[in-house]
C-alpha cells in the first residue's frame, strides 16, 4: 500500500519539477501536467476503490502510464530544445562571419 501512495506522490513532485524546469516550453508541460494528473489520479483510485487489489492493480497502471507520459513528453521537449539551440548558435555564427571583415576569423 505504502509503495504504491510513494510512487503516486514521487510522480506528483517529478511532474511539478518538469513544470517548473520546463521554462515555456509546451512540450516539457504537456508531459509535466500529465505526469501530475496522473499521480493524482493514482491516489484517487487508492482512495476510492472499494476492492484492495483493484485498488492497486488501477493505482500501478496508472502510475506506469503517466511516468512514460512524463518520461516521453519530457524527452521530446528535451530534443526541442536542443534543436533550437543548436539553431541559435549557427544563426550568431553567420551573423558573427557576416560582420567580420574577411580573412579575420
């Protein structure tokens, strides 16, 4: 019982530092938020269901559903970001060697 209400609640606080870390990015939210309802969504059927077994059989997939959400959604905005940056630093080269006089390096 214990390990599955840590499980939901580490998926909570993992999906609020996604949040948080996220700086803007869609992506990376849409997983956090995911990653939080889900955990939430876990300690309700914890809570709610009557049937024990049923009880944790619905919390362990849901936990393990909204951790790949959180984990997938959260690697995409991770590649998002790279590929932006990557596209900064080459657009502030050419601009750099656009001003440069030539043969100056």
């Amino acid at each position: 019982m214990w390990g599955s209400v840590v499980m939901a609640i580490a998926l909570v606080i993992a999906g609020g530092i996604a949040w948080w870390l996220a700086k803007g990015c869609a992506v990376t939210i849409v997983g956090a938020a995911g990653g939080v309802v889900g955990g939430v969504a876990a300690l309700l059927s914890l809570v709610l269901l009557v049937d024990p077994d049923a009880a944790f059989r619905m919390s362990a997939i849901v936990t393990a559903v909204a951790g790949v959400w959180l984990l997938a959604w959260a690697l995409a905005g991770g590649i998002k970001g790279q590929r932006a940056l990557r596209a900064s630093e080459e657009a502030d080269l050419v601009r750099i060697a656009a001003v440069q006089p030539e043969g100056r390096v």
